[in-house]
C-alpha cells in the first residue's frame, strides 16, 4: 500500500470515528449538591362563544431546590422543595382573578396567599432514576397539610379542599409535573444526530421524540412531541390535542439541565358544568423556561 493510500485510510478511519462519537446520556450527580433552577412559564387560554373571546392569561412559576441526598446503582435519592412560588391568573373580560406570589408578604385574610405559602413549608423525597424517570415521591401529605392547616377554617372544609388541592399536588401528579422537567434521557451512549422515545402520562399525555444535536461542553438536546390535554374537575371538562418543542441544554458531566424552554399549542374543546350539550373551541398557548438561580 503507497504511503498516500495510507494517509487517506488513516485519515478516513479517524473521520468515522469522531463523527460516529458515542455519548453517555443519563444522570450522574454528586451527593451533597444541591441544585437550583427557576421556572417562568405563561400560558394563554382562549374561549370562543357566540362571537365573544374569552382569554385567559396565566403566570407562574417559582424557585426549586434539589438536594442530592443519596445514590443507588439506578437512580438518586434526592430533597426537592419549592423554594418560592407565583402565580397570577388575569381575564380580558374579569380582570384580575388570582394573585399570589410567596416572597411577598402574606396578610391574614388572604386565603390562597396562606395555602401557597405552606407549599414552600415541606420538604418531599424524590427517587429518580438515571433517565431522570421519576418512579417514587414521599411527602406529599405532609406538604398538602402544611398548605391547609393555618386557615382559620372548620374541618369538614378543609377535608373538602384538601382532595381539591390532591388533584395538583398529590403524588401522582407532582410526579407527573416534575417528571415534564428531568424525564429526557435513553440512559445510553447516542451519536450525534440520534433520536430516542419516551412518554408523559397524566393529565397531559406527550409523545416525546429526543434528539441529540450537539456536544461541547455542554450537551444540547431537542424534542418534539405529541401531546393530549385532559382535564376533568367540578366545573370545567377540557380534551385538547396539540404539539410541543423543547429545547434544552445540560451540563455534560452532570447531565443536569442548565436552561430549557419548552414551547406548546393545544386546540380542542371544554364543557362547562351546567352546559353538557355546548361545546367551546379553545386554544392554550404556553412557554416555559427554566434557568438556574442563585
């Protein structure tokens, strides 16, 4: 073989091999860390009816903690509190109907001041697997109770409004919820360009198809996804089919995400409880961020 034909199948045998990279994607956190991020997110909802648009505005987010208590051979043990929390609803046709932001001052007569302020009382216990699949969380009943317990209430009400706050705050739910932040890796090396699936269930159901586009020192990773809205409380039934693109990149030792945004639109209908037989168009528009904070 000529030293030309030599240099060019040395060269091409090293060409493969970077393009072909193979990356670890998963978790790999150290005990003792505790790592913080903050969620923005806002979400518009619009109503059509008789000519009329009502849309609704929402702002939330808040603070989070996790602390990395403990690690087994599949997943982490870790502490998760919400450190501060927001939430504020306003309507172009009421105004504005909900208003809580817990770093502010809470006054005695502010009921949904109180209950979101005991959010940021308890302390749950997460078991999450190196995927970021979040398979157990502990505590639950403890932070619903700190939310209910210093309203000046009888309790027959608090017992009412304490299954109302499980919907939200229940076990499966925050699972669900805090799954939608951390659930994104295959907990195997990909290359470049590769694809992977996995699901959210719950209220919102997502179809999810990952992709790793870029490494540096960071990795960069994409989704795009199918998702299904179903909500069924007391007052309101809504079934909304839509899609979602996410956009996240990650400290590439720690796996951790170091800023996210999540962008989604869902169409379909809601019945409000009293109008079984009208059905409303409606549209949610969200984007959420999430970014460190100090």
């Amino acid at each position: 073989m000529s030293f030309k034909k030599l240099f060019l199948l040395v060269l091409l045998i090293g060409f493969t091999s970077v393009t072909q990279a193979q990356h670890y994607l998963g978790y790999n956190l150290n005990v003792g860390d505790t790592l913080k991020i903050t969620q923005v997110s806002e979400q518009e909802i619009v109503q059509k009816m008789n000519d009329q648009e009502h849309k609704i505005i929402n702002n939330l987010g808040g603070d989070y903690l996790f602390h990395i208590k403990k690690e087994t051979d599949s997943s982490y043990i870790i502490n998760f509190k919400y450190d501060s929390f927001f939430m504020k609803t306003t309507s172009n046709l009421a105004g504005t109907i909900f208003n809580v932001d817990t770093k502010k001052d809470i006054s005695e007569d502010d009921v949904e001041g109180k209950i979101f302020k005991g959010l940021t009382e308890t302390a749950l216990e997460i078991n999450m697997l190196k995927t970021g699949k979040i398979v157990s969380l502990v505590g639950t009943e403890d932070l619903i109770n700190n939310m209910i317990n210093d309203l000046d209430f009888d309790n027959f009400t608090k017992e009412i409004m304490k299954e109302s706050i499980r919907n939200e705050f229940g076990g499966e739910s925050l699972i669900e919820s805090l799954g939608q932040f951390t659930f994104m890796y295959p907990d195997k090396t990909v290359t470049i360009g590769e694809s992977w699936n996995n699901e959210f269930k719950g209220d919102m159901k997502a179809k999810n198809t990952w992709q790793l586009d870029k490494v540096d020192n960071n990795l960069h990773i994409s989704c795009n996804s199918a998702i299904t809205l179903t909500s069924k409380e007391d007052t309101l039934t809504m079934n909304l089919e839509g899609t979602q693109q996410s956009v996240i990149t990650s400290n590439k030792t720690s796996g951790w995400p170091i800023e996210a945004k999540i962008t989604s639109i869902a169409k379909g209908i809601s019945i409000m409880q009293g109008m079984e037989s009208v059905e409303i168009p409606t549209t949610i528009i969200s984007t959420t961020t999430y970014k460190p904070f100090k």
